[in-house]
C-alpha cells in the first residue's frame, strides 16, 4: 500500500494520578520517600499523600464510551511513498445493531496527495444505541500507473449504559398525576446532574417538586453541589396537573396513558457532556368507574357540633350515557349531614359535571373522615357508594 491509515478516539484528558510511597521517620529510608514526593512536579504542594495531582495526563487507552456522550475521531490517511496518489476518498461508516451512518465530513475526492503529506479529518456522533459500535474506514485512491487501490479497516467498541431510570406513578383523586423518578449512575465515575426535567404530553402542565424555600429564594433540595456518586441514587418528583380545556372532559383526561419524557443532562470528569431523553413514559389509567365524585372545597378544621360546608364534583364518566341521578346522604358515628337525603339531581350527560354544595357537622372530635354519600341512577337501578371521601380535623370551639 502507498498509503497509511491511523484512527484515535478524541477524549479529554485526565488528572494525573500518583501513588504515594512513604514510611516513618524511624524506619530505614528514614525522610527519603517523603522529600521526594515534595520534590515531584506531578503531586500538590502540601498534599503530596494525595493521589491526585495537579497536571494532565494524554489518555493511554479507548476508554468507555456511555450512551448520550459525543463520540470523537481523528482519522488521518499519511502518503508513505514517494509517489504522488490521485483520486483520493476516505469514507466513515458506523455501524451499529439497527443502522449504518456516513460520518465523513466530505464525500468530494481530494485531487491528488505528495509524498509524506496526509489527509485529515474529524468525526463527531452523539451515540443513540447502546451495544457494540464498529467503525469502518474505507480509502480509496489511484497510482501513478493508474491502478485503483482500495483498503478498509474497522474499529469496534461498546457503548455502555450510564444510567438506571425507574419511574413510578401516583394518581390523585382530583386529576392530578404525580411522577417518581429514580435515577442512578451505574458508572465508574462522579457525575454532575446539569438538568433533570420532564417533558409534559399536550394535555399536561408539570411542575417540578425539586426546590425548596429558603430565605426567599428557591433551593435545590440536593444541596448546591448536585454531583452524583457511582452507584448512588437520586429521587425526583413531578407533578402533572391537566391544562384547563382538557380537565373539564373527564372521559377524554381518564383514559390518558402517556406522560410525557425525562429529558436528562449531565456533565463527567473535565467537562465532557451526556444527554439521555427516555421514551414517552406510560401510566395505567385510573379506574373511576360510570360516574366519579370529587370535592372541590372543604375547610381544614372545623368546630365541634358546628355546621361547615363542603362542595362536591359528580361527573358523568360515561362517553355514550345520560343518567338521572338521586342523592341519598347517610349519617354515620361521627359525620352527620344537614340537609335532604334522597333528592333528584336531574339528568347527567356524558361526559359532564354538576357542582353540589352540601352542609355537615361532626359530633366527635379529631380527625374525622367523611363518608355516607350515595348515587343512585334511575334508568339502571345501580347505586355507587363513597365512603372515605376526604379528612376534615374537628376541634372544641372556644368557650367564652
């Protein structure tokens, strides 16, 4: 061959590392070891013990390569003779389990290359796959003489996983959907989460529950330094709440699945930068049955043996069904209802809603939950029952 082919992975370098060698002053060396960790460049003046030092280092090997990290190449093809070449094309491929990408800046042919002159390049891919990556180059050229010549060479590598991402999701009873995300670095090294945020579907606003208030200002609850150690877990919380258009379509915000997508960002080692988006997260879709009641208001705390009022949402779930509903209200031990019990609440289309106000009071104090309301639809003979609907703290009221 006329010509001569090198490929190197472009890495950041890294903090050179020394291993420290000393003894007490008593033993044989006596202050030897000592006085020539002081006198090496490599190590911190005042922590020679230390193994990280203060100068850089070239890496000596491939390294890893993690998914959502940029790989970096340089390709250099050198003219080892002492003939002038013609028609000279270098082409990049990757390959991976899925797909073959063309990562050559150029897909021109270079006129002609002289003795001892070479032809460089650099390739830049931010890796989406996870598994094994083979990079092939290909060059190709004419002699002198005219004869074509033509070589490849591959290179293969594994791309690793850098993170575990676990989510879990909690649905609450007034559409609101609540997203656990447990990330983990499953690396060998620290990592410096940058962002960590989650990409709503159309029908959800998000509003992330990772700051606190301190002072007047907002906080990250993870401290100011957010580095993430190898293996070391970290929980974020965000709650969906559905855009106002959508939430007064209790059919339509039921039946949704999809969440949205964690879009997350980190940095490693000298600065090298990661970026992860998972796939549409997917919930199981709450149950609410034909009809669902909600409240809307109800006080905190109320007074002993005191009326207080409380507002409830009934909600037709059904997509196809008018029903004709009658209310009935049932006392119990501690929650006795003010009011009439049995009355019609008129006919509910699909897919609509009806607020009810309603008056209580409670005869025993403490914490006290409220329960005995009864749905009863005409047209079925089916009757839902809600019990457990919500907490309300009943206290003495003041004697004057």
């Amino acid at each position: 061959y006329f010509l001569i082919f090198a490929v190197m992975r472009l890495t950041k370098p890294t903090l050179f590392t020394n291993i420290p060698v000393t003894c007490e002053e008593r033993d044989l060396p006596g202050n030897l070891f000592n006085q020539l960790m002081k006198d090496d460049p490599s190590t911190v003046k005042g922590a020679e013990t230390l193994m990280l030092g203060e100068m850089l280092t070239l890496p000596q090997n491939f390294g890893n390569i993690f998914l959502g990290e940029t790989f970096s190449s340089y390709i250099s093809v050198h003219n080892d003779s002492n003939q002038v070449v013609k028609d000279i094309l270098v082409k990049a491929d990757l390959q991976t389990s899925s797909q073959r990408l063309n990562l050559s800046a150029s897909s021109s042919a270079v006129a002609e290359l002289k003795p001892d002159c070479c032809i460089d390049d650099v390739i830049h891919h931010e890796v989406k796959e996870i598994g094994t990556h083979i990079l092939v180059c290909a060059v190709s050229y004419t002699t002198q003489t005219g004869e074509k010549m033509y070589f490849r060479k591959f290179f293969k590598f594994q791309v690793l996983k850098p993170l575990d991402v676990k989510t879990k999701f909690y649905n609450a009873e007034t559409d609101e959907v609540f997203l656990e995300a447990q990330i983990q670095n499953i690396t060998t090294s620290p990592m410096f989460m940058e962002k960590v945020s989650l990409e709503p579907s159309m029908m959800y606003n998000v509003a992330e529950l990772n700051t606190a208030d301190a002072a007047g200002e907002s906080e990250s609850t993870f401290g100011s330094r957010t580095y993430l150690q190898p293996m070391d877990t970290r929980q974020y919380l965000y709650c969906l709440k559905p855009k106002q258009e959508f939430a007064e379509k209790a059919g339509v915000i039921k039946g949704v699945t999809v969440i949205g997508k964690l879009d997350i960002v980190w940095k490693t080692n000298l600065g090298e930068r990661g970026r992860l988006q998972t796939s549409q997260l997917q919930r199981m879709a709450p149950g609410y049955g034909d009809v669902r009641l909600s409240l809307e208001t109800i006080p905190d705390t109320v007074n002993l043996e005191e009326p207080f009022d409380i507002t409830c949402k009934i909600t037709n779930c059904s997509s196809e069904r008018t029903m004709d509903l009658v209310l009935e209200m049932c006392n119990t031990n501690s929650i006795h209802w003010c009011g009439v019990s049995g009355r019609q609440l008129g006919k509910l289309h699909p897919s609509s809603s009806l607020h009810l106000a309603l008056t209580l009071l409670s005869s025993v104090q403490g914490l006290q939950s409220v329960s005995g309301l009864r749905l009863t639809d005409t047209f079925l003979k089916r009757t839902y029952e809600y019990d457990d609907i919500a907490q309300v703290c009943v206290v003495s009221s003041e004697v004057k």
